[in-house]
C-alpha cells in the first residue's frame, strides 16, 4: 500500500500512453528520463525495435538508482530486484508493477 501510494502521488503525468504513436511514445521517454537525469546513452532504435536489452538500464535505473527511497519501498514491499539476472530482474519488476500498481502487461519472446 504504501508503495503504490508513494508512486500514485509522486507521478505528475499519466502513465497511460497510447500504443499506436511509436515515435511520440519513445520522446515522451526520453523526456522523463532527462527529467530524472538518467546518465546513460539510449538506443533509440533498440527501443523502437522492442530489444529487451534496450530497456534494461532504463528500467535499472529507475527502480534501483534513480531515488534510494523508491529502492527501499521496493525492498520493504519483499521484492529483491538487486543482482538478478537479466531475465530474473525483468520477472521481479513485471511483478512488481502487476502486484502494487496494477499494470497488467503481456511479455513475448
């Protein structure tokens, strides 16, 4: 509860994006995340092609180094997102997002 509380106030956009504008979508990204001063380089054609590999750091990032009391409310919620591989770390985070914030998303291979 607290989790999901802390994340509902502290979004001041909506998190829904339509699925159809590709290339709206992927600026609205890169706008969040030099908001957020991400370091690092996106690859933008990775993300426009859905490469999994292109996600990771973004999603890292955000859940682990971006605020260390979004790190802590994931710990204290019980899930360990720290030194996973990369298929366990992207499992943990789509439980996470399905459990405390309702986002119902579909993985594919």
């Amino acid at each position: 509860k607290e989790w999901h509380d802390f994340i509902v106030n502290s979004c001041q956009t909506p998190a829904t994006m339509g699925t159809g504008d590709l290339h709206g979508n992927i600026t609205r990204l890169q706008r969040e995340l030099k908001q957020i001063k991400y370091p690092g380089v996106t690859d933008e054609a990775g993300l426009r092609l859905g490469d999994p590999t292109s996600f990771l750091p973004l999603l890292n990032f955000s859940l682990l180094k971006f605020s260390r009391h979004v790190a802590l409310c994931i710990t204290k919620a019980g899930y360990e997102l720290q030194g996973k591989t990369d298929q366990r770390f992207v499992e943990a985070s789509f439980k996470l997002f399905r459990d405390c914030l309702g986002v119902k998303t579909v993985l594919t291979a």
